[in-house]
C-alpha cells in the first residue's frame, strides 16, 4: 500500500494578521518532511470562496513551491475543477506540463466537478450540466498535453481552434489522471474512464471492499474506454491521521481537528447557511456538532477498534485513524486486505497543531509505514501484469491522437 497526504488548508476563525502565511508555510515544512520520511503522494485541493473549510484557491502554486523543496514525493491535484467556469482546459494542461516539468515528473492530476453553491454560483456553473462540462473538458485537457498539435475542438461547452499547447509534460503520454469520487457510482465511472479514483467520502474498509471489486472488474471489462491516453488503475481512500503512543494522546490532539474536517464539509455541502466574511463556522461547529453527528463522545472512547466513522446508540462520529501505531496499523491493514492501493490522511485539519502533526507523521513512518512498503512493489507488479491484457484492450478501444487541418495556420493579427 502507498501513502499520501492531503491539504485543504483549513483555518477556522478567529484569524490573526499572519494565519494565512504561517498556514501556507507550516504546510510546506509537513510536505518536505513527509518527502524525507517516505510517504508518497501529497494532495492539494482546488476549492473557491470555502471560508476556513479550505484557503487552497491555487493549488499549483503551493505544489509547484513544494516540488523545489522535495526530491521523490508524488504531487497530486486532488483536484483540479475542469468545468470551463473555473479553468479552460488549455490553461490546466499548460499549468499541469509546467508543474510536471519542475517537479521532475512527479505531478498527478486529478480532477472534479465540484459541488458546492459557494463555487458553482460564484463561477456561473450549471448544476445540471457540470458533469457533462467534466467529462468533457478532461478528453480536451489530455489531447491538449498529447496532440502536437491540439486539432482543435468544437464541443458543447469548450470551442478552441487549432494550437500547439507548450510546454508537455515530462512524463509521456501525461502525468496520471484521477477524479474525485464521493459515491459507489462514481467509483464505477472512473473505472470506465481507466482513470484513479479518488475516494473522499471516509468509508470504512469492509465497504471499500466491495467498491474495490467493482473498480477492478470495471477496468477489466469492455465497459472501460480511457478518457486519456494512459491507464492509471488505483483508488485511493482518505482518513483522518493523527498517532500518538498515547491514545487518549491522540484524541485530544487529533479528534476534534477530524470532526471539524467532517462538520465543515457538511456546512458548505449539505446543511448549512453562509453569509461571506460573516458566518464563523468553528462557532457554528461547537455549538451544533453534536446535533450534526460530530460529537466526541462515540470516537473518543478510549480502546475501541479503530474505525472511519464510529456508531454509538445511532449516531456516528468521524475519527478515522487518530490512535496508536498498533490501533492505526490495525486499521490500515483492513484497507490493504481490501485492496485499497493507497490511504490519504488528512492531517492538517480543524485547529490541528503544526507541532502534533509532524510528530504523528514521524511516529507513523517510523512504527506502521515499512510493513506496509515492503508488500507495495510486488503488488503492483502482480496488478499491473494481471491487469496488462484488459488495459492494452482498454487503450485499443480510445480514438488515438487527431491532426490538426492540413494547412492550417492563424495570421499574427486580423486581416481586414
């Protein structure tokens, strides 16, 4: 199994004149030390306007900063948001090649749809339409970073004339591409594309299971036509991290930052009311967690199996792996039996100390990680040769690259 971890840079309110620097910067030094300890992906969001839920407006900035103060870490978009309110495709391929190339080759792309109020009418995109608007504006971002070049499109939502998109990434035919996935159906539909899925809906191990063999009998069936020009078969979970010796530790330092990370999503997704510069959602959140389903009681009790929502007397808590090593390794090892390829933790999150989280990534490297390492390499070769025919038949079914008109060619300014 590999593993990553994701920033939304969370900063609940009160907000002092620095927070933002310090946020960026301390995120920055958990990154490059996550580089140095082992770990395999870092993940950065693209969210707009989501006050102190996420302040990751631009993430190819805070990725492109991390690349130059790392060596081996994967840096992942997770995601960026390809309905063309929010970004023309030209402008992700050319952001996504440049990254690829400073980072050495290490950039993944996932990308989404959003689906929060907030950003859709902030940015005037449809509801209704913003998963036809994804689907396609992903096959014109992965042409643009293959077709030299671009042949142009006139689709629904993005019309583009021929142009040579510069610079392409390093890694050929594009770095890795993912989606993000908060349900079993969309799951599914990355499997169908042959691409990543990124799974951000906290589901516990024996559920992944099954989502795991949907995912995999997908991208082995005829059902599975890429959306780019490579085949990238993994699904990913994300889990609250933080591991202390101490579990009673743990959970103060730990569980309350998990719980705002589940309340918060909900405020800007499922129930809440924002008013812009005015509604303090870590307020809202001590005062109505409990009434949400974020209560302490149920995921704080100490010595129980860990677990990404704990039930008590009906009601769940969000907690995840904020433990031990062995309550943490013990959790893990359900995501591995399920054949989940990769764990993100979600650290930095709530009013999570920058200290605390440092510490609990070098305790998990240093007591849960290895084990876990040592079985990925074999793996993956064993996935990758089991899983070679349905993907060559996979790429086979993709139209291939397209040409641009035969003579094309655009003067240097209007001709009248």
């Amino acid at each position: 199994m590999r593993f990553g971890i994701f920033y939304e840079l969370q900063l609940p309110r009160p907000w002092d004149p620095g927070a933002e620097h310090r946020l960026v910067q301390e995120s920055l030094e958990q990154i490059e030390l996550a580089d140095r300890l082992g770990f395999d992906y870092a993940w950065a969001v693209e969210h707009h306007f989501l006050e102190e839920y996420s302040h990751s407006s631009a993430p190819e900035v805070l990725l492109a900063a991390a690349s130059q103060r790392t060596s081996r870490i994967r840096l992942g978009h997770g995601i960026v948001q390809l309905p063309v309110g929010y970004n023309h495709p030209a402008r992700v391929a050319e952001r996504i090649a440049t990254l690829d190339l400073v980072s050495n080759g290490r950039a993944e792309l996932g990308t989404g749809e959003s689906s929060s109020e907030a950003e859709l009418g902030g940015f005037g995109v449809q509801r209704a339409t913003k998963r036809a608007q994804w689907e396609e504006s992903l096959d014109v971002v992965t042409r643009l970073m293959v077709e030299e070049p671009f042949a142009g499109v006139d689709g629904r939502y993005v019309r583009m004339p021929p142009r040579n998109v510069v610079p392409k990434p390093l890694q050929r035919p594009h770095p890795p591409l993912w989606v993000a996935c908060s349900r079993r159906d969309t799951i599914h539909l990355a499997a169908t594309k042959g691409i990543g899925a990124l799974s951000f809906s906290f589901v516990a191990a024996e559920e992944a299971r099954a989502w795991v063999e949907d995912y995999y009998a997908t991208i082995a069936s005829e059902q599975c036509v890429p959306a780019g020009f490579a085949v990238n078969p993994n699904l990913a979970c994300v889990l609250p991290l933080m591991c202390h010796e101490d579990e009673a530790t743990a959970v103060d330092r730990g569980l309350d930052g998990s719980q705002f990370f589940g309340y918060s999503l909900g405020h800007y997704y499922v129930f809440g009311a924002h008013a812009p510069g005015g509604t303090d959602v870590w307020q809202e959140f001590e005062h109505n967690r409990d009434r949400f389903g974020f209560g302490r009681d149920a995921a704080a009790r100490i010595g129980q199996p860990l677990g990404a929502q704990l039930m008590e007397e009906g009601m769940g808590a969000l907690r995840g792996a904020v433990g031990t090593p062995a309550q943490v390794r013990e959790l893990v090892a359900g995501y591995e039996a399920a054949g989940v390829d990769q764990l993100i933790f979600v650290s930095q999150a709530g009013r999570n100390r920058h200290e605390h989280i440092c510490e609990s990534l070098e305790l998990f490297a240093r007591t849960v990680m290895p084990e876990f390492h040592q079985r990925a390499d074999a793996h993956e070769t064993a996935k990758a040769e089991r899983l070679a025919p349905a993907v060559a038949d996979a790429l086979a079914r993709r139209p291939p690259p397209r040409s641009a008109p035969a003579g094309y060619s655009f003067p240097a300014s209007p001709q009248f």
